[in-house]
C-alpha cells in the first residue's frame, strides 16, 4: 500500500518542473540591474571547486504572474548574473504585454531553450528592469535539479 506522506520523504530532484526560485511583490517602478534576487533552491546549490563539483538546476519556465495593475509596458530580463551583462540572460529583454491586471499571467521565453545554471557560477537569478511602470509582479522559476 502506498505512504499517504511519500511526497514529503521526496526531495526537488525527485520531481520535474519544479520551483526552483521564486519573488513576490516585484517592484517595477525603477529602472535597473538585480532589481531583486531570485534564490535559487532558496540558496541551496553546492558551491564546488568547479562546475562538474557544484549543484545545478535547469531552467525550464518562468512565469510573471498576479500583477498589481496594467504593466503591459513593462519590460524586463531575467540574469545569472547581477552586473547587467546580457550574454548571461536566462531570460532576454522582454514586454510584459499580457499582464493586463490581477489574475493574469505570461510565461516568458527561455533564452535559448533550456538554460543550466551551476552553482559554482551564480547563487541566484537576477530581475533587471529595463522599462519601468508602477506596479508589482510575482515570478516563478521552474525546472529539473541536476544535482543539489
């Protein structure tokens, strides 16, 4: 017979899609690179040498979802890194142009398909505000654990 509690003897790894970071109440009123920190594992990845000795997870969604008002000129990108750089988007420049009010969300493309952030390179992702408008977001994070 089935533990009516498996789940919780189960850790991310054991799942797919899962919520690897998460931000609540993201303010898109200012300009700016690592607006916020988006935890990963809520920073758990291992920290290794190197990359091959250092957790990662897979970034497989993202969502920006529960608007607190119309900020469908709202633009941001989503990086593994906090100075800004481009060439580390998870997530490239984009309009939030279906977050049109409470209730509503968009999930947004992954730069290149899936994207693998090692521990060894970065701890958390990054939310950069490139056009900004008065309200709030929330954004999930989904993917596989590739190791803690």
């Amino acid at each position: 017979m089935a533990n009516p509690d498996s789940v919780s003897q189960k850790y991310a790894d054991s799942f797919g899609n899962y919520a690897i970071a998460a931000a609540t109440g993201v303010s898109l009123a200012t300009t700016g690179n690592a607006v916020v920190a988006l935890p990963i594992l809520q920073g758990g990845l291992t920290v290794g040498n190197a990359v091959v000795s250092s957790g990662a997870v897979i970034v497989r969604r993202v969502t920006i979802q529960n608007p607190s008002a119309n900020v469908t000129t709202g633009n941001i990108a989503i990086l593994s890194s906090n100075d800004g750089n481009v060439s580390n988007a998870v997530v490239a420049n984009v309009t939030l142009t279906s977050l049109t009010g409470t209730g509503t969300f968009q999930d947004v493309a992954i730069n290149g398909g899936n994207v693998i952030v090692s521990g060894y390179n970065s701890q958390a992702l990054y939310v950069k505000v490139n056009a900004n408008v008065t309200g709030t977001v929330d954004i999930r994070v989904y993917g596989d654990t590739v190791n803690f």
